[in-house]
C-alpha cells in the first residue's frame, strides 16, 4: 500500500502510464485508446535504448525500473508495461518494487490464445528476448498445463517493420522463414507476442493460413485495463475525450514521426527525458 493513499477521486483524475522500447507500444496505445477513450494517457518511450528484444534480462529489468520509477513520480494511477520483452523479463520485479498497479502484455493474450486454441497448440511469434525468457510457455501453462506451446523468435522483423518496410520482398522472405517451422508443427492460434507484429497481421495470416487463428494481445491488454480501472472504481468519467502526453529518451522528431505512422493519428508534443535523468530518478 502507498504511504499516504488517495482517494478514488483523486486516482481516477490521474492519467494511466504506459512504456515501451519505443514506437512499438503505441500499437497498445491505439487499442486502450479504442477501449477508453475517456482516459488520459502518459507514454513513455525508450528509443534511445531500442531495440529490447536484444537485451539481456538483467538490462530489461533496469531499463523497466527506472522508466517505470519515472512514471511513479509523474504521477499514474495504473502503468502498462507495453513492451513484450520488458514484460518478460521484469513484471514480477516491477510488481514486487513499485506501489502503482502493473498491466503487463504477455498473461492477458495468452489467456485469449488459451480460450480459443480448440486443439490446444499455441504458437507464439516474439523477439528473442520474450522467447528467452519462458514468460508465454509459464503462463500458457499456468492456465492450461497441458497445452503445447511452439516458439518462434523472429529477429529482425521489428526492424523491417519499424522501417516502414512492410511490403518488400525482404519482409516476405523473413515472414516465410519464421512462419514456416511453425506451420509444421500445425498450432491453431498463434499469439503475435511482440509490439510490431500487429501491423502486418495480413501478411502473417496469409502464411500462416486461414485455419490459424491470430492473437492480437493488445486488444485483451486493452479490456483488462478497463476491467482493472473499473473493479479499482477508479475509471474516468466516460462523457470526455482524453489527452495523450509523450515522452522519448531518443530524439524527438524522430518519434514523432515513426509513431504517427504507428499510432495513425498526429503527435504533438513530445517531451525528451534523458538518460541521466531517468537513471538519477532510480537511486
Ligand atoms: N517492443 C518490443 C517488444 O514488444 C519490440 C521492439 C524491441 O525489440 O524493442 O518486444
């Protein structure tokens, strides 16, 4: 419990925090957008550390430590942990440390990939960190000990995907070759376990087939926000339209660019928060 608890009141005015490698997690963003639009959202971006999907856990677990740290101090009344590999590798830290409720992305679709899978073969298409880490094959299990899960690391295809690349034939070459040792062992759900992924969801089905059945996890991250807001009694008012602050330890152009291709809408102002600020944030 926090030292000096606040009222419902007082929580529900606060935004809901959010981070990120980068421009990935706005893929999140979008769908807690659609869910609440009501609410008021702080997204944190770490681009000067991108990518995560490369990192070490013992870094992953840093990085996420002191963003959500800053996020704390802002002031948030829940904070998402939208990065797939950071989830992985510091949820459990994350909850242990801070006070501040913790989404993370992987339980929420792995509960979706449990419900629907009929024939209980799950792929799941990550980074090499988040297949490293076991995080989807404990929670998977933790709902369902008995189901088959078939990993995928995809390295790379953030990069493609985040260049905008999205319909070259090195895309398709590398789409074919992930999907491919996953088709053979004949999943009927496969997760899309990484930021990216969701914004070649047609490319994906199309190689994978039409008997697979695709999970978007930031459609379930998004109604599990809701549903923790409102169980909290902590939700906005639903008769406003929210506002979107961001913040990048990259440059500033750069993501304002990139993620308003992401997120399909403008991106005004966006804050730089150093790298020295945040790590002097978190002694
Ligand atoms: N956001 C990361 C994830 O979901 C993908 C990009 C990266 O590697 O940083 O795992």
């Amino acid at each position: 419990m926090p030292d000096n608890p606040q009222t419902n009141a007082d929580l529900s005015a606060l935004p809901i925090g959010m981070f990120d490698s980068g421009v990935g997690g706005l893929t999140v963003l979008h769908e807690c957008l659609v869910t609440m639009p009501q609410e008021d959202f702080v997204y944190f971006a770490d681009t000067a550390r991108f990518p995560y999907g490369e990192k070490t856990a013992a870094e992953l677990e840093l990085f996420a430590g002191q963003i959500a740290a800053f996020l704390e101090r802002t002031g948030v009344k829940l904070i998402v942990a939208a990065c797939y590999s950071a989830t992985s590798a510091a949820l459990p830290m994350l909850q242990e440390r801070f006070s501040t409720p913790i989404v993370g992305v992987v339980m929420p679709g792995a509960r979706a990939a449990v419900q629907s899978s009929r024939y209980r073969r799950i792929g799941v298409m990550a980074t090499e960190a988040t297949v490293a880490s076991g995080a989807y094959v404990r929670a998977i299990h933790s709902l369902d000990s008995g189901a088959e899960v078939i990993q995928e690391a995809c390295p790379g295809l953030v990069t493609f995907i985040q260049d905008g690349d999205i319909a070259s034939q090195e895309l398709t070459d590398a789409v074919r070759g992930f999907t491919a040792p996953l088709k053979e062992r004949r999943p009927d759900v496969v997760i899309m376990g990484c930021t990216h992924y969701p914004l070649v969801a047609p490319m994906l089905q199309r190689h994978l087939g039409r008997d697979v059945s695709l999970v978007n996890p930031a459609v379930e991250i998004a109604r599990e926000v809701e549903e923790t807001l409102a169980r909290q009694g902590v939700s906005r008012d639903g008769e406003r339209e929210g506002t979107y602050s961001f913040c990048s330890t990259g440059d500033v152009e750069s993501f304002r660019t990139v993620g308003a291709r992401f997120l399909q809408m403008p991106i005004a102002a966006v804050r730089h928060v150093s790298l020295a600020e945040l790590e002097a944030g978190d002694e």
